[in-house]
C-alpha cells in the first residue's frame, strides 16, 4: 500500500517521548504542587500518552517497511536492529559512566556483584525492564525505567512476519485475524489491569506485547486500508483535534473518567484510543511537509525517549527536586544526549540500513 512519504511522522514521533518526559519530570521531581504544571498535564497532556501513540506509528511504519521487505526476512529484522541497538549500546555506556560516578568508594562492589553482571547482559539484549537491588539505589530506584518498551517493540517486530502471512496468506478478508487478534489484546489488557501494579502478574503482563498489541494493530489496520481511508484523516487534522479534545474535554475532564492510562477499564477508554489514533495519523498526512521543516529531516525521537530518564536520575540523584527550574534542567540534558546520538551514533548507523534499500 503506498502512502506520501513526505509526511509528519519524525515530529509525531518527536511530541510523543517529550509527552513521556514532562510526565516522568513531574513525577519524579516532586513537581505536582506547581499548579501549572499540574493543570496542564491533568487536563491536557496526560491525554496523549507518548507509548501508546509510538506504538500506534510503529504499527503503521514497521508492517509497511516488512511489507517492502517481505521478500527478505534478514534485511527487515537487520533494519530494525540497526534502528534500535547501537543508540541503545551507546545508552548503556552513558549510565554505566553515572553508575560508576556515583557508586564512589563502593566500586569494587558493584563489579564484583552477579545481579550488577547480569543486568550488563540484559542491558544489551531484550531484558531492560528488569533491575537489581544493588542498582536501586541509584535516583527513582532504577536507572532507566523508561527501556521497558523495548522488549514489547521487539515482540512487535518479531510478529509483523506472522501477522503479515495470516492477512497476505491464510485469510481472503485481512481484517478478520487483525480483528481477532485484537480481540485477544484487548481481553488481555483488561485482565492485567486488575492487579496491583506490585503483583507479579501485573508486572509480566506489562512487558507482554498482548498488552499493548491492539495500540500496534491500529497503525497495522490504517496501513492495509489505507487506500480506503486516507480520505477520513488527510488534511483533516482541525476536526479531529477538536472532536479528540471535546471527547477528553467532557468524558475525562468533566466526569472524571480515566482515559489515559495504558491499561483500558471501560468502553470509553478503548474509544478514546481509537480517536486519538485517528487525530495521530491525521497529523501526519496534514501540512505533510511540517515535519521537514522542523526537524530538516532529523529524527532525534528515540534519544529523547531513551536518554530522558538518565538525566531525571542524575538530577534527582543530587536532590534537585520540587523546584520547576529543574525540569528545564531535564529537557536541555536529555535533548542535547539525544542530538549527539542522532549525529554522531544513529544517523551513521541507519546509512547502513539505507545501502540496501
């Protein structure tokens, strides 16, 4: 299915993770008595979660880049290594670098400890979310909580190739198997989100990628139809913006009911997402050159994601918190981490993934 390429993905993708880091500077630098920043983020933010909506564009760009590369399975996955691991190596050396700043005297310690090793070892691999206890000493108790998506995103990528035989292959009508296992996503995120966030159960459901497949499967579903679609949502942005803020405006503002978490507990939860997954892809196929403009073809979206929590770490870690100058602090650190990346690690990187294409 083929899409305008110009388009406002890059800066989608951008206003997600910084939603995330106004979220998490707020929480973890005591800032919720600032009754601006309370406000802004009670009633307008925090309906725009940044994870859900990545997921959302990730559905619909890695089931379009599979579907350019399906003749090539090595390429596809070896696109999304590329994508994902060298910044997150360089990640890795960052905190490993603060880590061993902090730890002072006790260094001997922490090198010699099995949980500090084994950490290294899921670090670099697929096991971000989990920390040691003799990590947790360091900032809010982990060193970069924020890497718990990157295990799902993987599962994600590790689906695609399925998901694209069951809707190419097995099933005349594509929607049927999308529709199903949605279904099942949708089922499993709800019984997740009936436990305490200290239950085992909760825990493990939340880096299972049935929790947040159905947010994926919405990219997946515009893309196969976008052809039939397209015309819903391009150029439309004005009156999704406004129909998505007077649906938050009244249901959430006005009665109170909880639309932006990321475990779904009730119908209207679940239609919130599909309107804010429509006003996302409205966005992108609206002033289509927007994005271009800003960023000049730069991405620096996934360092901003993955760099945000080790500056709120470093800083809390040397109590600078409850005063709002501080999360001017975290933005100015995270996206001067996130440029280098992009220039010096990531960008370099991706050609290679461009020699092949």
């Amino acid at each position: 299915m083929k899409f305008d390429r110009i388009n406002n993905f890059n800066l989608i993708r951008l206003l997600a993770p910084l939603q995330v880091l106004f979220t998490h500077s707020v929480l973890y630098l005591e800032l919720e008595k600032s009754k601006y920043l309370h406000y802004v983020g009670e009633n307008f933010l925090y309906y725009f979660p940044g994870v859900p909506i990545f997921f959302t564009v990730s559905g619909f760009l890695v089931f379009s880049s599979f579907d350019r590369n399906h003749s090539n399975i090595l390429k596809y996955f070896n696109n999304r290594f590329l994508r994902l691991f060298p910044a997150l190596w360089f990640c890795l050396i960052i905190t490993l670098g603060l880590i061993v700043l902090d730890f002072g005297n006790n260094l001997n310690q922490l090198v010699s400890n099995s949980g500090f090793l084994l950490w290294i070892i899921g670090q670099i691999s697929f096991f971000q979310f989990w920390t040691p206890d003799i990590l947790k000493f360091w900032g809010v108790g982990t060193p970069n909580g924020s890497l718990w998506t990157i295990i799902v995103e993987v599962q994600f990528y590790l689906l695609v190739p399925l998901i694209y035989y069951f809707t190419q292959k097995l099933f005349k009508i594509k929607i049927i198997p999308i529709v199903l296992i949605m279904i099942i996503s949708l089922l499993f995120n709800f019984y997740i989100g009936q436990f305490s966030e200290e239950n085992i159960k909760y825990k493990l459901g939340g880096v299972i990628v049935f929790s947040y497949l159905y947010n994926f499967l919405f990219g997946v579903i515009a893309y196969l139809y976008w052809g039939k679609i397209r015309k819903f949502v391009e150029g439309k942005i004005v009156y999704w913006a406004l129909a998505y803020l007077i649906y938050i405006s009244f249901f959430g503002n006005y009665l109170g009911i909880d639309l932006n978490s990321y475990f779904i507990y009730n119908f209207l939860h679940f239609f919130s997402n599909i309107l804010l997954a429509c006003l996302v892809l409205s966005m992108a196929f609206s002033c289509n050159n927007l994005s271009n403009k800003v960023l000049s073809h730069n991405d620096i979206s996934y360092g901003v994601y993955i760099y945000h929590m080790l500056v709120i770490n470093f800083i809390v870690q040397r109590g600078l918190i409850k005063d709002e100058k501080y999360l001017g602090l975290v933005f100015i650190g995270t996206i001067s981490l996130a440029a280098f990346s992009w220039f010096f690690i990531e960008k370099r990187f991706l050609k290679l993934k461009r020699v092949n294409q």
